[in-house]
C-alpha cells in the first residue's frame, strides 16, 4: 500500500494539463511509428496470414504463439526484435503516465483529495508492468526460438490480459470522472 500512496503522491505532484497535452502528442507519434509504413506490423500480419502481432491478442495459446512465430520465418522474428520491440520500451510507460494524469486531473475534480477513488490513478501502471512482462515474455521467446518455452507463452498471455483489463479500467475510470464531472457541472 505504500507504494500505491507514493505513486499516488508523486502523479499528484507532477499532474497537469500541459504535461497532459505533452503526453498525448506523444501518444499519437508512438501510435503513428506502430502504425504507419514505416512499422513493420503490416508485414508481420501478412506473414502470419492475417494475425496481428502478439502484443495485441488478448489471449492466445502456446501453440498459437509458436505458430505464428513459424509463420514470421526468420525475417519477420527479427523484424519483431529490432523494429516492434523496440518502440514498445516506450509505449507502456508513456500510456501509464496519459492514463494515470488523465484519472488525477479528473478525480481532483469529482473527488475529495482524501479519498480512496484518487489512488485508482496508480491503475495504468499495473498496465504498464504487465505490458514490460509481456514484452520481455515475447523476446525471450523469440530468442530461444525454435526450442520452446511453453510455459513462458502461457505467462506471457497472463501478462497481456492484464495489460488489457488494466488498460480497459483506466479508460472506465476516465468515463467515470468525465460522467460525474458532467453530473456536478449540470446540478450547479
């Protein structure tokens, strides 16, 4: 719990609209590198007959995984190691920190500063640490590749539903705030 209430402190220190609106621009340019030409995805769906990167399958099997791995060949394991990996050493921190500023700045609005509801802003970092497990999970796979670590993919797949439901809940907990922030503005 005391890690959940420093978190919790140091978000409430640094929180702002301008860091806010930083963290959006960046969003926007980490989700135009994961998506545009120069990213390799449309490449690796093509190899893998439609089925997007890993990252981005809620859950999946630990054959399923390997099979798409085969599908990937050479070429596309290391386009996923040198070209995908690497940007998503960013993503997860710079999503926690969009997501976790977004709840602070509508909470302190909604909420009393005391309240239990302001430490739900700490949830986009349980994202953020399943997202680094899964990443971590899935290069070390690929490395080892073609000897399997089936116990690995399942704990990777662990890793990115909790990514997913983490990620989900912060995005609830902002429709929250706004829903309430509407609410109090209507009643005044």
């Amino acid at each position: 719990m005391k890690l959940l209430n420093n978190l919790n402190k140091r978000i409430q220190q640094i929180a702002s609209v301008r860091l806010w609106l930083l963290l959006t621009l960046i969003m926007f340019g980490l989700g135009y590198a994961m998506t545009s030409s120069i990213s390799p995805s449309a490449e690796l769906m093509s190899l893998a007959g439609g089925r997007n990167v890993p990252d981005t399958q809620f859950w999946r099997s630990a054959d399923s995984l390997y099979s798409q791995l085969t599908d990937y060949g050479a070429h596309g394991r290391r386009l996923y190691l040198t070209r995908v990996s690497p940007v998503d050493l960013f993503i997860p921190l710079a999503q926690a920190l969009f997501l976790s500023v977004a709840i602070t700045l509508l909470f302190r609005q909604v909420f009393q500063p005391d309240s239990a509801w302001q430490l739900l802003n700490t949830l986009p970092f349980a994202a953020m640490v399943g997202d680094y497990l899964e990443n971590a999970s899935i290069v070390s796979i690929i490395v080892a590749y073609p000897n399997r670590l089936d116990a690995l993919a399942l704990a990777a797949a662990f890793f990115t539903a909790l990514k997913f439901i983490a990620s989900l809940a912060s995005i609830g907990l902002i429709i929250l705030g706004v829903v309430i922030w509407l609410m109090n503005k209507g009643k005044k």
